[in-house]
C-alpha cells in the first residue's frame, strides 16, 4: 500500500495534465462567440471524424481514469 501511496499523487498531476491537454485541444463549436451569450453556428450539426473523434474518446479515458485515481486516493 505504501508504494501506491507514494505513486498516486504523481499519477494524478500526470493525469490532470493530460486532460487538460485533451480538452484544450478539441475544437469549440460555440466559439468565442458563444462564450459571450452570441453565437453563428446556425442550427449546423457537426459530426467527428478522425483525430477529432479519437481525441474525445482519450478525454474520456482519462477522464475516468483520474476520478478512480481519486477515489482511490481516498480510500488510502
């Protein structure tokens, strides 16, 4: 336990890292536009394709794989 313990923490930086890599890297379709309550996508739908799609996908594993690291960081 004490060897997980000492690894965890550093497991968790590397993770929240890599998720804030992930999710900085995904196109916004709002835009900044719809961060200020405007907006022109126009009722457009947008389908992922490619490393678009694979991206979303790592975002969700590591994702998962930070909130059952921290869930285990409580349970130590």
């Amino acid at each position: 336990m004490s060897l997980i313990a000492k690894i965890l923490p550093w497991l968790q930086v590397i993770l929240s890292v890599l998720l804030v890599i992930s999710i900085l890297l995904q196109r916004s379709a709002a835009g900044v536009g719809g961060a200020l309550g405007g907006g022109d996508s126009g009722g457009m739908h947008h389908t992922k394709r490619g490393f678009e799609k694979i991206l979303f996908y790592i975002t969700i594993v590591i994702a998962i794989l930070f909130a059952l690291s921290a869930f285990v960081a409580i349970l130590i």
